[in-house]
C-alpha cells in the first residue's frame, strides 16, 4: 500500500509565486514597465529568462537572490504537513511538478530542510552561467494545447506513473495537490479512485465546479483545502483504512 502526492510548488507549497517574489532583488523592488508588459501567455519561461537578465545586469549576485527566495513563506500547515509526510516516507512518494526552476526550488527546500520529503522534482531547469546570470530553460517539448509550451503536467504525471510501474510500483492513490489553472490538465488524467485536492478559491478549483457545472465532471474524486492541515488530515485517514 503506497500513495503517490503529487504537489504544484507556487501558491500550494509556499504561499507565493516564487517567480514574482524574486522582484523583491530589482532596483526599488520592480520592474520597468516594458519589461512587465512583455510577457505573452503561454511564454512564462521566456519572460523569467527576461527578468533573470536585467537582475543581472543591474548586479544582483546569487547569494542576494538566494536570501530573498528563502524567506518566501510556506503555506498556513504547510510545515506540518511536509514534517508529516517526512515521518511516513515508506507509504509516500512524493513529488512536485511546477512552473517555477529547479534554483528556486532547491534553495527554498533545502532552506527549511524539506529537500529529502520529495523524490523528484519536475520543473524548469535553471543554472548560473559563467558570468553570474541566472538564466532558465523550458522543461521540456509536448503537444498538449491546454497547456503552456514548456510545460505539461498531465505528461509529466503520466511518464512518471509509467516509469514506477516499470519497475513495479504501482499506487494505490494518487492524490494531487494544486491551485493554479495548469494543474487542471493532471487532475483530469486522474482515475476514479485518485483525488484531487484545489486550494480553495484559487483557479483550480474554480475550473474544475465549472466543468462539475458543465456536466463534464473530473473522473477523480475532490477535496478542497485552504490550510495544509486538511490535506494532512485527510492522509491520516487515509492511511488508517
């Protein structure tokens, strides 16, 4: 008996974006207008490499960003939770799937020692070049046209469940956990026994009371959460059955 929990990182580990808090290192914490004005939908990972630019070219160094980015706040019951699921390791895998870098990521999680809780993380590669800049590329190429180029949950969801069960792991829930509109595309792959979990009043949950209103339902079943103590709770039910 194993559950998988897959998690989004911005707004549902951390109670923000961890791509718009890095702001806070920009010259009198903005952006120029142009360079807010730029993004275009579905292009995210080409405005953050636009805004990693100018933070480099206005000298904000590594080690400036990375004190900005682990002071980023968890979730309300977050730390609970991710202590919770730390302590029963042998029923859960964990991992997350998000639109964030794997910079970020690693320094926020590292930071509150939470790194050894998740066992793989899928997001977008980041590194620091030679001259100090961050830059960032697209996680990978798919044909989903739900979703934004870089990045489709639903595959990544997919080729992951497909690798465990090639080396026999199969799951008896998978439970996602999410907020934002891109997570919508995972939480319809899901099967009738596996839950959704949406942060109330975000996106995710909005789209999928709509598509409930449609009378095109998610197959799974849905949880909504606003603290991460609801998720925790319903794990231990979970794992008293």
């Amino acid at each position: 008996m194993k559950f998988l929990l897959a998690f989004d990182f911005d707004h549902t580990i951390v109670d923000e974006n961890s791509d718009t808090w890095i702001v806070k290192c920009a010259p009198e914490k903005k952006l120029p207008n142009g360079l807010r004005n730029s993004y275009q939908p579905g292009h995210w990972t080409e405005y953050m490499g636009r805004v990693f630019l100018y933070l480099g070219d206005n000298g904000v160094k590594e080690d400036e960003m990375k004190r900005t980015m682990t002071t980023i706040p968890f979730t309300a019951g977050m730390v609970d939770l991710l202590g919770f699921i730390g302590e029963n390791k042998e029923l859960f895998d964990c991992i997350i799937v998000s639109d964030s870098n794997t910079v970020f990521i690693d320094w926020i999680l590292k930071a509150a020692d939470f790194h050894k809780v998740f066992d793989e993380v899928f997001t977008n590669p980041a590194s620091f070049s030679s001259t100090g800049y961050l830059t960032v590329q697209d996680f990978h190429a798919h044909h989903c046209a739900k979703c934004p180029k870089n990045l489709c949950k639903r595959e990544v969801l997919k080729e992951f469940l497909d690798k465990q069960l090639e080396q026999g792991v199969s799951y008896t829930q998978v439970v996602y956990i999410g907020d934002g509109g891109n997570d919508l595309c995972p939480v319809m792959f899901l099967k009738k026994g596996d839950i959704a979990m949406p942060r109330q009043g975000y996106t995710l949950e909005k789209k999928i009371s709509q598509l409930a209103q449609d009378l095109s339902p998610v197959e799974c079943s849905v949880l909504v959460w606003s603290s991460a103590i609801d998720i925790m709770s319903y794990l231990k039910l979970l794992i008293k059955e």
